[in-house]
C-alpha cells in the first residue's frame, strides 16, 4: 500500500534540510538499507536508506530543494505495486490537491504561494509582468548572487525557477563578453586633468558557496563575533613522545600518529582538569562527566570535525581506529550529522604542513581549541646545558565565559606534562 516518505531529521537543530539527490529513480525497486536519497545539511551529507523493500512510486520534489523537516518528499509503495492515477494518489494521501504542486518552504525567505500559472511563453518561463514561481532556495542563491530573479527563465513545472536555473545564470555570468571590435582612434584630446581608469582585475573565476561553506563562515564569524577568546602557548619537548610512537607502532594493529598521541594527551589533561571539560549555556555552564574530543578534518568541501567519544577509556590505538575511520568517512562525504554533534574541545593540527604555531577559532559551542604546529629541532636548556630536542608549539583559543586564564593554565600544564612524559598516555 501506498505511503508518504517525509524528509528525515537527519540533524537534532536542523528544520529544514536540502534534497541533494535521488537514489533511486521513479518506478524502481529497492531492498531493504537501499539509499534512498543523500540529505544536506549545514554539517554534512546523507544518505538515507530505504526501511523495508519497496518501489519509489512518485517524486514530489527535484534534487537542490530545500524542504522542511516532516514534509513529504516521496511516495513509495509495496514490492511490485503500480502508481497508477497519480493526481488520485497523491489526493488520497492528502499531499495536494489534483493539479497542484507540493511547495517547499524556507524558514526566513518568506512563504510564496504556488500555483499553477496562466498559459506561460513557449520558452517554458512564466510571462513576465505577474507573479514570478521560484523555488524558496532559488530566490535566497539568487539574491546571494547579486541576480534579479525575475529575469531568469525557469526550467521547473510550470516554468517554475529552480536551482540550476540560478546556478545556470551564475555560470553565464562567469562567461567572457567577447571583445568589441576596435574602433578608430579619437584625435587626441586638449591638454588637461585625466582621471584614472578602473584597474583591470584580470581573469578569475567565482565559486558559488557550497552550504558547507555557509555554514562554516557564519558559524566562525559568530565565533569570533560573540565569543570572548583568549590564548595561552606553550612549548613542548616530544623526543619521548616520538620514541613512544614507534615503539607503539611496532606492536599496534592500527599505525599511530603524533596527532593521536595528542588527542590522549587532550584527555588526560581533560581528566586532570575536569573545569576545562565544559562549554557556556545562556543559563548555566553545562561540565561533562566523559571526554568528547573533536578532531579537524579538511575535506575537499570544507573542514569537519567528527566527535572522538569517551576517549579517556580508550587507548591509542583504538583512537588511532576511530579517527582514520572518519577520515574515510569524512572525504567520502559519509559522515553523519550526529558524528559533528558535541564534545567541549578541537584539536586542530596543521604540523604535516610545517606550520610551528597558529592559532585557530573556537567551534561553537566548544570552550576550546587547541592548535598544534609542526615538530621541529630546536637549542633547549637542560640541566645548565644547551642541547638539541624535538619540541612542538600548540596554541589554546579559549572561551573566556566559562574559563578562567588559571584553570586554562593549569589545564595546558597537564597537557604538557602529558605529552613530555607520555608514558601516561598508556597506563
């Protein structure tokens, strides 16, 4: 029998979700844990599956729509069962009435009704000088875009304008004029004042903002906007740290990196100083019982940070498993939204590039980042003599709201203490 297939809540905050792309086409089957269709959301893409076997009867919107939440999305049917009189079926199911089309709706773009247009040109778009039909998500790309969205042919039912309308328009744009052909030259002018040309900006080419890459910037420019950051360094000798990494590596089923070794050394300075291991609430600050680590992984979208969890009763190695685990997940685009959600601290680590020092913004609503640069040889003093050690500067941004500057540091000194005799790492 016949069912609607809502738009998931693929994300605890999220109302609204875009639909990125079918999986299955009209009429065909699927099994069981089938991918249905991929959702993207402000954090990431995915695919839903299918619950049961069935067949994708009907549709009721194309990929690059944003719906909301609990909206319908498809109808599916039962193995082998025939659509038969759509409008009816869709009727039936109380989607819409026959001959209208479903809508989607976008919290801050103001709600436009839709309906099936006058005899519209034969070019498909709506005739110009009445109501222009749009999608919600193609009015807010065109106005991002600087496009009048009344002078965009739309290729949706109905000449409605969709996405790749506006994505079509944007590329034109992008699109050389051809150069006119020269003319003859003016005789030259009296002697005067001359004004400057506009400087010629060259070639270039515009990328359009992925919704990652939204989020990501209005996420950061809050951060540094509302929250109160403040910084604390610290230098750290790692010849202990390396040997101990090739001494795990020699025996571990999973290779370790520097970079796992220090997300332990992040827990146990977290256990050490359980006041670091909180983030601010509008009325209380909210201190966690478990460590949950956030790590910083660049994607070819844009950098996620998937949730290392409990993590002070993990070892190395099954930290080391954890993180290339979402590595994979995270460059496959297979993360979850709910692997994004939580944690009080990031550790973002840019040494493989040669960085030595760096200092990176909060993830809100985390109270911490910690920035870790590259290892590099460097004259220490010890005992009354000058010798070369390995040593590796971090930085840690902190939310000043529920952290004071000595619980900070009394924190990065039990970090350092972590990593400089990291034997305790192990035990």
């Amino acid at each position: 029998m016949a069912e609607l297939f809502r738009m998931p809540a693929v994300a605890a905050d999220a109302a609204t979700a875009v639909l990125s792309a079918w999986q299955v086409a009209e009429g065909a089957s699927f099994t069981k844990d089938d991918a249905l269709v991929s959702i993207e959301t402000d954090k990431a893409e995915v695919d839903v599956a299918a619950e049961q076997d069935g067949v994708l009867l009907k549709t009721l919107y194309e990929a690059g729509v944003e719906i909301e939440v609990g909206d319908p999305i498809a109808v599916l049917g039962a193995v082998g069962e025939q659509a038969g009189d759509l409008d009816a079926l869709l009727a039936g199911l109380g989607v819409v009435a026959p001959g209208e089309a479903p809508k989607a709706v976008r919290r801050d773009v103001p709600e436009e009704p839709v309906a099936q247009p006058a005899a519209a040109p034969a070019s498909g778009a709506p005739e110009r000088g009445g109501r222009v039909f749009s999608s919600p998500l193609a009015r807010r790309l065109a106005r991002e875009a600087g496009l009048d969205i009344e002078a965009l042919t739309g290729t949706g039912p109905g000449g409605r304008i969709v996405r790749r309308d506006v994505d079509a328009a944007v590329t034109a744009r992008r699109t050389p004029e051809p150069e006119p052909a020269p003319t003859p030259a003016a005789p030259p002018a009296a002697a005067g004042p001359r004004t400057a040309a506009p400087a010629d900006t060259g070639a270039h080419e515009d990328i359009p903002h992925s919704r990652m890459r939204r989020a990501i910037a209005r996420r950061l420019t809050e951060s540094k906007q509302h929250t109160p950051h403040f910084y604390l360094r610290a230098t750290c000798a790692v010849d202990e740290l390396l040997a101990l990494r090739q001494r795990i590596n020699a025996v571990s089923p999973v290779k370790v990196s520097v970079n796992d070794l220090l997300i332990k050394a992040v827990a146990t300075a977290h256990t050490q100083v359980p006041e670091m291991n909180a983030v601010w609430q509008p009325d209380a600050v909210r201190r966690f019982s478990a460590v949950d680590v956030s790590v910083a992984i660049a994607t070819g979208t844009g950098l996620v940070t998937p949730v290392l969890r409990g993590i002070e009763n993990l070892s190395v190695s099954a930290i080391a498993a954890r993180t290339r685990a979402y590595a994979e997940q995270a460059r496959a685009g297979a993360l979850h939204p709910a692997d994004l959600e939580g944690g009080s601290i990031t550790v973002s680590n840019l040494g493989m590039y040669g960085v030595e020092e760096f200092a990176a913004i909060i993830n809100p609503p985390q109270a911490a980042i910690l920035a870790v640069g590259a290892a590099r040889d460097e004259a220490v003093v010890r005992d009354g003599a000058v010798t070369v050690a390995k040593v590796l500067g971090v930085v840690l941004s902190v939310d000043h709201r529920p952290v004071d500057g000595a619980v900070a540091a009394r924190w990065l000194a039990a970090f350092t203490e972590a990593v400089e005799n990291p034997v305790r790492l192990v035990v």
